[in-house]
C-alpha cells in the first residue's frame, strides 16, 4: 500500500525524482502538493483502495504525508 502511494505521488508531484522523500515528509511544508494536487490524490487513493473519503476526513492528519496516509487508510479499512 505504501509503495503504490509513494510512486503515485513521485510521478505524478515529483516528476519522478524522489529527492529524499519520506513517509514523514509533510506535502504541504515541502510544496509537494497543492490543493489541486489534494483533489487529484484523494482521487487516486478513493480508486486505487476502493475507499470513500468523507469531508470530515480532509486534515493534514489523514492526508499531509506518506505515513498519515497510511496509518489513515489502516482504520479506514478496519471500520469496513
């Protein structure tokens, strides 16, 4: 799950350099993603991992790095 969302986003914000990307690397401090780039990877996951992401779960604490994602997507999938 991990590495399908690193590459994602490596390809798709990072023109597939990774430049020392991490899991702990924020998107937003590092200008790796913008609102636009938010929408395009809400997408990507919500496809990718047949999940629907409410409102109420777009914070940087589900979404802002490699790891919050992760972790988010662990509970998601143990609420189903």
């Amino acid at each position: 799950m991990k590495d399908k969302i690193k590459y994602f986003i490596v390809d798709n914000f990072l023109f597939g350099e990774d430049n020392g990307f991490n899991g702990e690397t924020s998107f937003l401090e590092e200008g790796i993603v913008d609102s636009m780039g938010i929408l395009e990877l809400i997408s990507f996951l919500e496809e990718t991992f047949d999940i629907e992401i409410n409102d109420d779960e777009l914070i940087p604490q589900n979404l802002d790095s490699l790891n919050n994602i992760t972790n988010f997507l662990r509970k998601k999938n143990a609420r189903v």
